[in-house]
C-alpha cells in the first residue's frame, strides 16, 4: 500500500475525472464535496488517506446534517466520498474503503414537477419570438433529452427525423426522434443563427457555445415570463415522460428514448400517472 496526503490524493482525483472526460459541472461539483471532507478530516488530523475510518466519515456527514444540509444533500455528498475512496483504492492508497461500511441518510423523493398542458403552451408562447429559445424550449420538451446533452448538440447531430445524442459521463450514446414540432424549431432557429466556426447547435451571439448554466438561467426567465410557478429545467423531461406514459407508449420505448440505464427509473412516473391509456410504441408531440 502506498501512503498519501488526503489533499494530495484530491488533486489527483480531479485531473482522474478531467481524464476520464466526466463534465465540468461533475468535477466542481466533486471537488467541492472532496474539499469539504478533507478540510474536516485535516481537523480532526487525520491527513493520511489510511487514517480515515468509518466513523470519521460519520461524524462528517453528522456535521453537515447539525448545518442545515438535507438528507439528500448528504447522501449526494456520502456518494462523492465512496466515488473517491474508490479511486484511492483502485491506486491502492487504501486497503479498506470505510465509506462503504456508512450508511445513506434515509429520505423520500419529492414528486417530479409536471407541467399541464396549459403550462407548457403558454411557456412556448412566450418564448414564440426568440428563435433560440423557442428551440431550446421544444426540443427539451419534445425529446426529453437532459440540459447537458442539449448544450453539447453539435450541427451533425441534426439528421433527417432524428438527434445523436453523444455520450455524456456514463452515458451511453442514442438516437432519439426529432417530431414535426421540434424540427420546425431547430430549422427556424438554425435559419437565423449566427455565422461561427463552433458547431455547436445552440450558440452565443458573439459565436460561443451556449453554456448549460446559461441554457438553465434563459430557461427559467421565460418560466417567470410565462407566469409558471416552481418549475426548473428538469421538469420539461418530467413532462416529456408523463405525457408520454398517460398516451400509453411503452415504458420500453420511453427509457431507451431517455437513456435510462434500468427500466425501473422510467417505471417510477407511473405513480404520478392516471389514466394510461392502452399500450402504443408511438410518441406523440406535446
């Protein structure tokens, strides 16, 4: 077994993730989590990536549970650190990972935001007069593909009737369907976009890609435009399932659409459905 400095060991762990082409959004969000751990084992001086045993990483999450973090944050959090222990084990700097011996804090849930039919029509109203988002809007509620694999669409991806979706992180890569509405969307867009080397779909005035906390903040504006209440960009995919699920179209199809990795992660909406209607394979636009 090798010795190393947790902060060390930390460094490392960011430019593993940077190599293993995970997001950028993946790898802030774990070295912030990291960055906490280790800052709260230093205290407890235990520097050394062997000190650290079961019980320090439960008084860690003990301490941010006592600071007002949610059970889902820290168990987001617990997920970053065995994420990491794991990668200290696998460069044999750890014999034993203790973050597997920790349990999750329990939590349910919340129910998934879907928006009515009214909801979503006045939210495409309102952004009718900018091409952009007008196709970011459509083709997000339209294909149910997630706001990362939206920023990363590139020209290439736009076929006759259909998207590529590239692999993300542990994403696999897919075809999803492009309907009568959301290409209309793209080719109007796509019309009035501005002349720039990127190929990215969705750019900047100034020729830049548009970026996914950029996408996300444009998005909720014409929320607020359109007078919808406590509702974020995810919840245009929750949509995009409900919908789907009350016309009847096979939960099969609609999980490979999506890219979920189980069936059972689809399969959870049906509680929040009423009313399915019989069995189809055909998607419908919204």
């Amino acid at each position: 077994m090798k010795t190393i400095k947790l902060r060390d060991a930390h460094e490392q762990f960011r430019n593993f993730l940077k190599e293993n082409k995970r997001s950028n959004s993946t790898i802030v969000a774990y070295a912030k989590d990291i960055e906490q751990l280790v800052k709260f084992l230093e205290e407890l001086a235990k520097p050394q990536a062997h000190d650290v045993k079961k019980e320090d990483i439960e008084a860690f999450l003990a301490k941010l549970s006592k600071e007002g973090y949610t059970p889902k944050s820290v168990s987001r959090k617990l997920n970053s650190a065995r994420t990491f222990y794991r990668f200290l084990k696998i460069n044999e700097y750890i014999t034993d990972d203790p973050s597997l011996l920790v349990s999750h804090p329990k939590y349910q849930l919340a129910a998934p935001r879907i928006l009515t039919p009214t909801e979503y029509r006045a939210f495409r109203d309102a952004a009718r007069n900018d091409p952009r988002m007008f196709a970011v809007i459509e083709v997000l509620l339209q294909t149910g593909i997630r706001i990362g694999e939206l920023a990363a669409l590139r020209i290439s991806d736009i076929q006759k009737n259909s998207l590529h979706i590239s692999p993300i992180e542990k994403h696999e890569a897919r075809m999803v369907p492009l309907n009568k509405s959301s290409l209309e969307a793209l080719n109007r867009y796509l019309e009035v976009r501005p002349k720039a080397k990127d190929d990215h779909v969705f750019i900047t005035k100034s020729g830049k890609q548009f970026l996914i906390r950029n996408i996300r903040t444009s998005v909720e504006r014409y929320f607020r435009l359109a007078e919808i209440k406590n509702a974020k960009v995810n919840d245009l995919r929750h949509t995009f399932v409900a919908h789907h699920l009350k016309r009847g179209v096979s939960l099969t199809i609609i999980s490979k659409v999506l890219g979920h990795k189980r069936l059972s992660t689809t399969e959870r909406y049906l509680q929040y459905v009423t009313d399915r209607a019989k069995e189809t394979g055909i998607l419908t636009e919204l």
